[in-house]
C-alpha cells in the first residue's frame, strides 16, 4: 500500500468513526428526549458508519496479509483508536437508550 493509499484508508477509517459516535450521540439525545423512532435510526446510522469503517480497517488488513507492509503512523494508530472508541461507545449508547426506553414506558 502506498502512502497515498494509506492515507485515503486512514481517514476513510476516522472520518466514518467520527461519524458513528456523533450518530450514537444524537441517537441518546433523541432518547432522552423521548424520540424513540430517531434514536433507533440514528443507532441504526451509527451501525453503518461502523461497518464503512470496518471496510477500511480491513481493506488494511487483507493488504498486509497478502504481503504489502504498512507504515505504522501515529495517524494509523489513531484510526484504529477511533474506530475502537466508536464501537465502544455505540454499544454503550445501545444500553443507554435501552434505559431511557425503560424508564419512559414506567
């Protein structure tokens, strides 16, 4: 993989991540505020934020196993960190609205 291929795959992996964690977090706000068909699109936007940048991460993968080397950056690094955070925080918004669910049909 050439830098410049990196580089578009690196920033495809931040800016998709990015993008499911803002999602998540308007998923929750939409939650407390009682809008559960939002909040569900919005985990549902999150989701597919999540899987365009899972097709990032693994066209890196499939690279460097089939041979090519990848330059280890700190905007590599940071990528994956991206990624690893939205993930987190998406099943955690997943629970959080379960909540808001709970609570606003008691």
């Amino acid at each position: 993989m050439n830098n410049q291929e990196q580089l578009e795959t690196v920033m495809n992996l931040i800016i998709h991540s990015g993008n499911a964690k803002s999602d998540a977090m308007e998923a929750i706000q939409a939650a407390k505020a009682g809008n559960m068909s939002q909040a569900e699109s919005k985990i549902h936007d999150a989701e597919q934020a999540i899987v365009e940048a899972h097709h990032s991460q693994t066209d890196m993968l499939t690279k460097e196993a089939q041979g090519e080397k990848t330059e280890i950056t700190l905007l590599t690094v940071h990528s994956q960190d991206h990624l690893m955070t939205s993930i987190a925080f998406c099943d955690l918004a997943k629970e959080v609205i379960g909540l808001y669910d709970y609570l606003q049909r008691s």
